[in-house]
C-alpha cells in the first residue's frame, strides 16, 4: 500500500483534515498549488520605478507607447482610473475619480511619474449661468416690382373698340384708358402700354412682359380688356292643346277582369263639353283588352285612340280643342261595387316670345349686330339697330316679315307669327315654334400681378442660447446651454446681435456656439472664440446647422465615484444610491436623465463583458443594454452585499467581491460564493475582508489584507485557494499589455512574482486508515538539482514527527519503524515538486 500524491491543490479550511480529497491541503502558503505540480511562489521583482509610499491605487500612464519607459501615477487614497475611448485619441486622455471632482490629463498636461498627475482639467464643462444679450438690427428691406407677362392667346382676344384699362391702385379704379388702333400684336400693346406712367413694356419671347417703376408688396398691376361674346335669349311656341287621357295598363287589365266577370253589366261613359251629347256604352260578358278599348274609341267619330306603349291615350278632335275642352271617361259596374273614371282638359295656342329687358338694352351698341333664329339655332338672320332705344329696337324687329315687337315700358317684347305645340304628342305633325335672339357683348377680362417685399410675409420669434466649448489637444467638449436669451420678433432675415454677459469660469473654454430656436429645437448658428463676446445671426432658416446635441449634457457630479469603462463608448460612476452614466462617446457629458437610482448604497462597479456589475451593501445590481437610455437594472440571484471596494475584482467575464460570507464572483449567467466550499463564514471573517484589496493577473484572483502581511491567491480557472506572505504592498495595477502585475511595496514600484523563488510549505491531507498501519520509505520528486536550501520532506504518524528529510535527489528514502493510523506529510518548496510517494515496500516506490 502506498500513498501518492502526484497532483497538488490549494486548501480547503472549511474541511476537516481527514475527509479532504487526497490531493488537497491543510496548508498551501506561498505556493501555486493549482491541480499540476507545486510551485514556489516568487517575491516581487526589482524596483522598475517609485511611487508615493504608501500608495493606495497605482495606474500605468503612456500606453500609446510601449517601447518607452513607464510612466506611472499613483495616490494615497482610493482612486479610480480609465482611459479615453475618444476616437483617434492620440493624446492618451485619462480621466479619473476620488481626487476631488472627476479630472482629466495627458500626457502633456501630465509629464510627471510616481504621484498624481501634475496638472488636469475638469472632466466636464459647466454650462454658462447667464443668459446672452439679443438685439435685432435695422433691416433694409428687398423690394420687387409688380411683374405681369401678357401672352399671345391673351393678345389675340383684345379689340380695338374697347381698348385696354389700366388700374394701379389695386384694381379700385382703371384711370388709364389705353387704346389699340390697327393690327393689334405684341409690338403694339407692348407700345401702347409704355405710354402709361408708371409702367414699362417689352416683346419677350413672343409675350408682352409689363412691369411697375415702383417695388414692394403694396404695388399692383390690373389691366383689363374686351372678349367678344353673345348673349342669346330663347322662347317657344304653344299650339291649342285637346284634352288627352292616358289609361293605364294596369287600368286596362282591372276593367279586363270586370268584364270577364259581369260582362253586359260593366258600361264606360263618356262625356265632353257641348254641343256633343254623352256616349254611353256597354260590353258583352266575354274577352277584353287595350286594342278593344281603342277600337271602341276610334269608333265614336270624335275621339282619337291609340297606343302608347302598353298604355291607351286618348284624346279629342278639333273643335273640341283648347282651354275650354273637356273629356271624361268613367267605367263601372252595373251594382256600382267598381268604377274608374278619367278627367282631362285642353290648353289654348301660345306664341314663341323673348322679352329685352333694360339691362339687355344697356349692353348692346349700335356697332354691334341683332340676330335672331326661327330654327332653334340652326340659323340666324343679321338686322341692323341705329339706335338702342326700346322704341327703335322695336321697330326694326316690326320690320321682319315673320316677327311682332311692342315695347312694354324700359323693355321690348318680341314674338313670332306661328304658334305652335311644345311637345307634340305621338302620332301628331306639329312642328316646334320656336325664337331665339342674340346680341353681341362683351365681358371684361382683367390680368393682374401684384409686386412682393422679399422675405417680409411675418414676423418671427428668435431665441438665442450659447454653450461653452473647450478644444484641448485634439479632444472637444461641449457644455450644456445657457439659460435663453429675452425674445426678438424678427423678420425672416434681419439680422440679430447676439452678445455674451461674460466670459467663461473655466480656462479650459476656448470657444462658444450659438444656437437659435426653431419649433421647439436650437440650431446651430456659428462659433467664436472666447475672445470674441459678439456675434451677429444673419443665417437664414435654410441656412441653420444641426440640432444643438448638449441640451442635456451635465457635467459629472463632483463627488462621482467608481468610474469605470463600459463597452459602446459608456462610462459609469456613482454617488450613494445614484448610479450616473455618460453620453456614448462624450466622456465629459452626464445628462440627469440617464441616472439610475438603486435600493441600496453603491460601494463599487464592476464589468463583466457588455454589463455592468453594481455592488452595494445590500444586493448586487446586473445593468444591461447598449445605451444609457435602454439600461436596465436586475437584482443578482444572491443576496451578497460587499464589504470593500478595493476588493471587487473584473476578470474572465465575471466579477469578483469580498462578501460578508466569503468571496463572490458575479457573472451574467448567475451568482456563486466560490470560497463556499474551502471557507466558512467564521475562517473567512478572520481574514478581514473589509480590510482587503485585490487584482486579477494570470487568471488568479490575488489578494492582500490591508491591515497585516500577507494575503490570499483564488486561481478563478481551477477554483483553488492558497495563501502567500508578501509584505508591504499597499496597491497594484495590472497592467494587460504587459502581462504584469505591477505593485507599490514602500515607495517602489516592483512587478508581482518576477524575484527570486520563495519557500513554500505544503502540508497533506490527514491520511487515516482503520488499523494501524506502518510506512517504510518514500520519495519526493523535483525538477532539477537538488536546490538549495533544500526541501524539506516531513513525515507525522500518529500526530507525531517521525521524520524531517533533506531531499538530495530522485532516490527513495527510509522512514522510521512506525505505526499509526493516521499520516501527513508536509513539504518546503524552493523549487517545483511534480510527485511525493509514501509506500510499505520500495518494490511500490518502483511503480510510481
């Protein structure tokens, strides 16, 4: 039987002795004992630099440049330091928390080593406090004239007889009578037109284009002229109309059923006004229709019957015509249950007549033709007035064989000879009389155009405001606005002084912007310097840049914390329960509303991938999201509050803590107390927690208690634990690009586990076994010569030292004549140990 222990881990105190795994420890101090072989630990490396002794955060400056020595910045408090993700920063802006009010340096502002940064600048820029001055200035205004274009189609319709009137008083009066003689073309409008005062014309393009001497809006053009046109009136003639009945077929069939049901017993009775007597007639029981009732009709000798349709008309002969004709037609049945009777008068003749009223005879002119139409239009006969006259118009009407005209006070009354039917009905020859007169008028077109004041349709109202903006080495930084400016009605472009009330607070402001309001936003106007304190908007509305982007940028608060970087160009910070976040990009800007506020007070930040880990004293905290503006905060699955800032440890995407019941490590996919296992809550409050500070290099979580030597290592791959002795380091960075863990120890700056190994001590695990049982030899194998100091193999039986060995090679050596029943063996390290072997006969040392 033999005992082998080819592999080595860390220890696990929560675990009494005798039930740890077989290759776990009760000790494990300044070793790596991480699952492979034991190695000693190394001390920290020769002084590469100095730092303020002490020295409670240390941060590597000028990482643009690696081929060049470090540049190192150190405080003796609590500081938290990140890099700029400005684009194209080649100044290395770093930016900075807990040294009063969140700063920024570089590496010009900042050429110093070892301490803080010899010179900075506020991470952000206050807004201005004082509104900016505005005052509109004078404004000539841009006048045009009043423009009109004449065209040929236009041209075309003018008239010598009336001419052209002027107006350009708005079309209130046409003063200017302007006369065309001859062929009128553009040439001679245009002409005629520049004879007006005021006005001047010319032949463009074929087009007559007019324009006013005078400009503005209140200036007008109205020019009208005469389109030859007809007014025609029309009447039509009546003839004497015979009363006319109409039966209806459904009449027809009603009266059909009576007689196929009485027969002899159904009469019609027809009557007419004298000196004809009434008809009365009787049908036979037996077949009827409409054509019966026609026949019948036809036959009385005067009446006149026929179809219409489905439907029977029938009406009177002459004499019998006119307004006093009558005809009436009744059926009925002998007992008188049914009847139907049917009524109708005639009309007299009328003339077809047309009236001229004053108002015609205002527009005709004795120039003009009459003509008038027998034929509803086809045709028309010409006559000639001299004379507009009731009286004359009249008797040139009087004239036409086929007209009678009679005056009837201010009008004439003109009517035909014939008289005639309106509408004949079916089956009669009438003609239609009819008399159409016409005469020729004029309808008075009018062309206008008025002229504008450029740009002067309304006043407008103008804000100003102003932002600071300070350009330090190729970074810009914009503040929030000023309050505004009093308001300034203005035209669309006047001008308006803008001045400042004074210059910046801050020296590092070299510029300021205006902006002007427009509907509800502020647009860019221009920029001066600081020196410049005026500046005057002459922009057009067009003319305006972008939207103001700094309405909401705040600077930081000045008791931010805990800033850190965040993917996306975020950066975030806190202030008690008050988480604050700044504008992607603009590393100075931190609007109000981006802020979060949790349940808890905020101890420190972590990141993890793209999300942000917030430790409190109470829960933790997970904030996601790509942007400020969509971060969402979720409570962690455990409830662990942390109890060190300077603990809290971003690594492997997870975030490490110091928690009251041991170390936590936080990750997007859930919580987990890694030293739950190795630690109980009491051997994990004994090492101070509160008092840690921790690092991340290699992927080991190192640790060192901030009240006493020593501290901790945590490999967060194997989820190991051992302790080291190291002394005097109040502070580190680790430094990526160098793969170094870089610490302050005193007043130096020296690289973690670049010196010299140390000895280590591994112990075993307590071996027990149900009998007492005896070892005879053992064996320790190493890398390498045997070291000096050599190690030291101790072996314990029974709780007892049985043997300490000087390890001086490979070769097995032999163990005490001793039983027990419970083993151990505890191992110094100077130098890598890949195996140690206890067993009851060489023969087993041999198969190792």
């Amino acid at each position: 039987m033999k005992l082998s222990t080819p592999r080595f881990k860390g220890v696990a105190p929560k675990i009494p002795p005798r039930f740890l795994p077989e290759d776990m420890a009760q000790v494990a101090e300044d070793v790596e004992a991480a699952g492979t072989s034991l190695k000693p630990l190394r001390a920290l490396g020769p002084a590469v630099a100095s730092a303020i002794a002490g020295a409670k955060t240390l941060y590597r400056f000028r990482q643009n440049d690696l081929s060049a020595a470090p540049q190192w910045f150190a405080w003796e408090h609590e500081v938290d330091v990140v890099r700029s993700q400005i684009a194209g920063d080649e100044h290395e802006w770093t930016f900075y928390t807990g040294d009063g009010a969140p700063k920024a340096t570089n590496k010009n502002l900042a050429p110093n080593s070892g301490g803080p940064p010899a010179q900075s600048i506020p991470l952000g820029v206050q807004p201005p406090s004082q509104a900016p001055g505005a005052t509109e200035q004078e404004y000539a205004y841009e006048t045009e004239p009043a423009t009109l274009t004449i065209t040929l189609g236009e041209i075309s319709s003018f008239t010598n007889r009336f001419g052209l009137k002027v107006s350009l008083d708005g079309g209130q009066t046409f003063t200017h009578d302007v006369a065309l003689t001859g062929e009128i073309t553009a040439s001679s409008v245009a002409d005629a037109l520049n004879g007006v005062a005021g006005l001047t014309a010319e032949v463009v393009g074929g087009n007559v284009v007019v324009k006013t001497s005078e400009a503005g809006r209140d200036v007008s053009i109205h020019i009208k002229y005469a389109e030859d046109d007809y007014t025609r009136k029309s009447g039509q003639g009546q003839d004497a109309w015979p009363p006319r009945l109409r039966i209806y077929q459904a009449h027809v069939s009603t009266i059909a059923g009576w007689v196929a049901d009485k027969g002899g017993r159904v009469f019609l009775h027809i009557h007419r006004n004298d000196p004809v007597p009434e008809v009365v007639h009787h049908f036979p029981r037996g077949a009827f229709n409409a054509q019966i009732l026609v026949d019948m009709l036809n036959a009385t000798g005067f009446l006149v019957a026929g179809m219409d349709g489905s439907d029977v008309y029938v009406e009177t002969f002459h004499p019998h015509i006119g307004e006093g004709a009558h005809l009436g037609l009744a059926f009925w049945q002998e007992n008188r249950n049914h009847n139907l009777t049917f009524d109708a008068h005639g009309n007299d003749p009328h003339y077809a007549e047309v009236t001229l009223n004053s108002t015609d005879l205002s527009l005709l002119n004795s120039e003009d033709d009459i003509q008038y139409s027998l034929d509803e239009g086809a045709t028309y006969t010409t006559i000639q007035v001299s004379s507009t006259t009731p009286a004359a118009v009249a008797a040139v009407f009087n004239d036409e064989p086929h007209l009678v005209a009679v005056t009837n006070g201010t009008s004439v009354v003109i009517k035909t000879a014939a008289i005639g039917y309106m509408a004949p009905p079916p089956g009669h020859p009438h003609s239609r009389v009819t008399l159409d007169v016409r005469y020729k008028t004029t309808t008075a077109n009018v062309l206008l155009a008025t002229g504008r004041t450029l740009d002067v349709l309304s006043k407008e109202t103008r804000v100003y405001a102003y932002t600071w903006v300070s350009k330090v080495d190729d970074w810009e930084r914009e503040s929030a606005p000023s309050p505004p400016s009093e308001s300034v009605d203005v035209y669309p472009k006047q001008a308006v002084s803008v001045s400042l009330p004074s210059g910046p607070s801050e020296a590092q402001v070299t510029h300021w912007r205006l902006y002007r309001s427009v509907n509800g936003a502020y647009l860019f106007v221009g920029e001066e310097s600081v020196s410049t304190t005026s500046l005057v908007d002459g922009v057009t509305a067009d003319g305006l840049g972008e939207e103001m982007p700094s309405m909401t940028w705040t600077p930081p608060p000045d008791d931010l914390q805990g800033l850190i970087n965040l993917p996306n160009g975020m950066m975030a910070g806190f202030t008690g329960r008050d988480l604050h976040f700044c504008e992607p990009y603009h590393p100075h800007a931190w609007p109000e509303n981006y802020q979060q506020t949790i349940d808890y007070p905020v101890v420190g930040l972590g990141r993890m991938d793209t999300t942000l880990a917030v430790l409190t004293t109470g829960v933790p905290y997970i904030i996601q999201g790509s942007h400020p503006d969509v971060l969402v905060a979720v409570k962690s699955d455990l409830e662990q509050a942390c109890v060190s800032k300077r603990s809290i440890v971003s690594m492997n995407g997870s975030v490490f803590y110091a928690s009251p019941d041991g170390l936590m490590r936080l990750s997007p996919s859930g919580s987990e107390l890694v030293t739950g296992a190795l630690l109980t809550r009491e051997q994990w409050r004994a090492l101070n927690p509160e008092a840690l500070h921790a690092y991340s290099h290699d992927g080991k979580y190192i640790a060192l208690y901030g009240d006493r030597p020593g501290g901790f290592v945590f490999d967060t791959r194997e989820g190991q634990l051992y302790f080291h002795r190291r002394d005097g380091v109040s502070a580190a960075y680790a430094d990526l690009q160098a793969d170094r863990l870089y610490t302050v120890a005193g007043a130096a700056i020296r690289a973690w586990g670049e010196g010299d190994p140390v000895t280590g001590v591994w112990r075993s695990k307590l071996f027990t076994f149900p009998q007492i049982t005896g070892f005879s030899c053992a064996q320790v194998e190493a890398e390498g010569p045997p070291p000096d100091p050599p190690i030291i193999c101790t072996v314990f039986a029974g709780g007892q030292t049985i043997l300490e060995h000087a390890v001086t090679g490979r070769d097995p050596f032999r163990l005490p004549a001793v039983q027990a029943r419970a083993w151990q063996f505890e191992l110094t390290v100077p130098v890598e140990i890949f195996n140690v072997a206890i067993a009851q006969a060489m023969s087993e040392i041999a198969s190792v």
